[in-house]
C-alpha cells in the first residue's frame, strides 16, 4: 500500500503543478484577448503534441515535456528599424538570430491580422500581458494558503499534557535524540517532581489562566517563570492547584530562524498535546509575507547552491535538505506525503497544499525576472519603451518607436543554455539522491 499511496501522490502533485502552468498562461491568454491581441496557441508543456483541440481561432493542448507551457502572440518581436524585415539574413552571429526571430515572429501574421500583433498595443497593455501570468500564480498561492492555515489550520500546542519529562537536560543534550534514560547526576524534572501527571490540563500559572488551545501562551508563561511557581490543573474533572519550582534551562530559540539557536529560559518538563487550529486572516497574511520573502531569499541564494548540488548528483555527496528541486524532486515529495502511515489527514492536505503553493510563489517570483524568455524579459524593454516615449514627447522630440527586444535575444540564448544544463543537474539530483523530507 505505501508503494501505491506513493504513486497517487506523485501523480497528484504533478497534476496540481500542470494545472499551476495551465493557470499561468491563463493570465496572458486572458488579457491578451481582452486587449484585442490574436493568440493562435494555448499550450502546456513544450516539444510534440500530445493531444489539441481547436476552439475559435485558439488552438489549446498539451505537449509531451512537462516543463512550462507557452500562449503564442502573433506580433511578438517588432519589425528591424524601417518597418521591414529585410530579404536577406546576416551573418552576424546575433544579428542572424535576431532576423531569424523577427521572421518567426511575422511567419503568423496575416494581412488581416496587423493590426493585433503583441508589439503594436501601448506598453501598458503589453506590461499587464506579461505580468498577468506570475500574477495568477500568486493569486493561486494566496488561495492555497489561506485554505490551508484558515481552513485545515495549523498543527499548534493546546493546555493538554500529553507527557512528561524525566529529568532535566538542555536543548542541546537532546537535538540528536533523547536519551533512553536520565544520566548520573541530572536532575528530576520540575512537573514530575511536584506530582503533575499526563492527561492532566494546565488552566493556569501564576493567576493567569488559559484556555483548552492556549498551548502558545501556556509555554511562554512557563518560560518566563523562576522559582517556586503556583499552577493549576485539571484532573478527571476537578481542579488541583500545584506549585512546581520552575527552574532555568537551555532551550531553543523560538525567535530565531536558526534551529540551533538557543537561549535561557524557565523549563516545566512537559510536553503539550498538538492539535489543528486555524489562524486569522491577519496571521495568514503576516504568514504568506514571510513566505514570499523566504523564497525570494531562497532564489537569491541559487548560484551559491549549485557546486553542493553538484557534488550530491554526480559525486555522491550528501544532499542539502534546502537544496533546489525540479519536478521530479517535489513530485516525489508528493508521494512520500501520501505515503505516510497513521496521520491525520489535516497533516496530508496541509502539506500538499504548501508545497503546491510555494511552487507557485516561486513560479511568480522567477518569471518577473528581467531575462528573455522569462516573462520579465518582455516587461522590462515595455517599460523602457514607456520612459522613452515619455521623455521623447516631454521634451518636443520625435516618438522614437518601439524598443527592439530582439537585441536581448542572445541573453534569452545563455540563459536558455544555462537553464537547461541546471534543469538538467536537478533531475539527476532527484532521481539518483532526493531530498526526503521525513527521513
């Protein structure tokens, strides 16, 4: 059976993420068209077709690489200066790609049709256009976040004690594993030794009391207390006022991004009961803003990460748990999701459902950056397109016309290059040495 949840859940997530793409394009496609734009095709994935339907003038399907997806604007590239593209090719060896492009780009247009190519609409339009596709992918990120820390909720600490500590060790004793029992010399733990019992649920410490999912609260009361400390508990329906002599203990930082990061602070000796609870509209939002920065952050941090990758796809290394991943990486996280044995479902559907939306965080994120073929790289020559005009009809000058992003062609040609050769490093990464996020 885990073989079998392991396969539905890669193949879950793949489709989530075909439907993240198709969802993209949808932005382009639909703005496109409403700024009068012809759009002859309408695919996901790249390379030969594997199913299509016409509809209209749009041609809609699905291709055998699952790696994007496309929408195809007639009129994309601006004729060369003249408005001509000339007859013969040149030999350069960017001016010819850049003819060639050109070409490509007029090949759909019909006589009928000049007057809806992508490079004659304003650079407003076109900037919407490009911008519309990572825009729905956070639009869809953000719907995936709030159904799942608003909706599912989050795995959250309650008042419930579900049980206890034996002695007391530091944080740092513990990171590796608990011991199987206490060492010479170490202390019995507080709770134990004021005689508080599992199952029993703290109402209150030192006069302020806390309800069933209080669990958050509850631990920062016990961490900022010292000494001979008064508690309350609830035990087979009657109240039972205690008094634990909380002492100082190392324990991880709870402020801190850092996982080793620890600090002083009171320490009871029990360990609280979890359940889902569901955040407010306004902690989700704080949630999805750290989120957003965090993968920012994360893509910044891409080129240092690629000689460790490196190393764990062809050298044998260990893989960096925060190393990138492709589709088939996340993909198979999806079934290992799946695959887990006696969990709630919230920890499922919630997992999924984050995973599922920082793809789309960072589909949004790397499509705005300003490099051909990547939708930034049409957005960027539409804004400086719009200063020069601007500045030209500001100062008396002449329109200076459209700008040429062909010229960024041989950028888009590297970067395609380079792409290809990380895509490439990944997938090698996921098959022969993936990530594992539960061990």
């Amino acid at each position: 059976m885990t073989i079998f949840w392991t396969v539905v859940g890669i193949a879950i997530f793949f489709f989530g993420l075909l439907v993240s793409i198709a969802w993209h394009e949808l932005g382009h496609f639909a703005t496109a068209r409403w700024f009068g734009i012809k759009v002859p095709e309408f695919m996901v994935g790249f390379g030969r077709t594997i199913w299509s339907v016409r509809r209209g003038e749009t041609e809609y399907g699905i291709k055998a690489i699952p790696l994007g997806g496309y929408v195809r604007m007639i009129g994309m590239l601006p004729p060369a200066k003249g408005g001509q593209l000339g007859r013969d090719r040149r030999t350069g060896p960017f001016q010819g790609l850049m003819d060639d492009a050109r070409r490509e780009s007029q090949a759909m247009v019909m006589p009928a049709d000049v007057g809806r190519q992508f490079w004659t609409r304003s650079p407003w339009k076109r900037i919407i256009v490009m911008f519309a596709g990572p825009f729905m992918n956070l639009i869809l990120a953000i719907a995936l976040f709030f159904v799942t820390f608003m909706g599912v909720g989050v795995l959250t600490p309650n008042t419930q004690i579900s049980a206890l500590e034996e002695c007391v060790l530091p944080v740092t004793a513990v990171q590796n594993g608990a011991p199987d029992r206490c060492p010479a010399g170490a202390p019995q733990a507080p709770a134990l030794a004021a005689g508080v019992q599992p199952d029993d649920r703290i109402l209150s410490v030192r006069g302020q009391e806390f309800g069933p999912d209080d669990g958050v609260a509850l631990q920062e009361a016990i961490r900022a207390s010292s000494g001979p400390t008064p508690i309350v508990v609830e035990r087979d329906g009657r109240q039972l006022p205690l008094e634990v002599d909380v002492i100082p203990n190392t324990l991880q930082d709870r402020n801190s991004d850092d996982p080793n990061a620890t600090v002083t602070a009171g320490y009871l000796g029990v360990l609280l009961d979890t359940s889902y609870q569901p955040l407010t509209a306004v902690e989700t939002t704080e949630r999805i803003g750290d989120g957003v920065a965090a993968t920012a952050e994360a893509i910044t941090r891409i080129p240092e990460r690629v000689p460790a990758l490196f190393g764990a796809a062809f050298l044998g290394e260990e893989r960096d748990p925060e190393s990138p991943m492709g589709v088939v990486g996340v993909s198979r996280i999806g079934g290992e999701i799946l695959a887990q044995e006696d969990v709630p479902w919230q920890q499922d559907v919630g997992l999924f459902l984050n995973m599922l939306a920082a793809v789309n965080i960072s589909l949004f994120l790397l499509n705005l950056l300003p490099i051909p073929p990547l939708d930034g790289g049409q957005i960027v020559p539409a804004i400086w397109e719009s200063i020069k005009r601007n500045t030209a009809r500001a100062i008396g000058r002449p329109d200076p016309g459209p700008v040429d992003a062909a010229k960024l062609l041989p950028f888009a040609y590297v970067f395609v290059i380079v792409f290809l050769g990380f895509f490439l490093m990944v997938t090698v990464a996921d098959v022969v040495n993936p990530v594992r996020m539960f061990g």
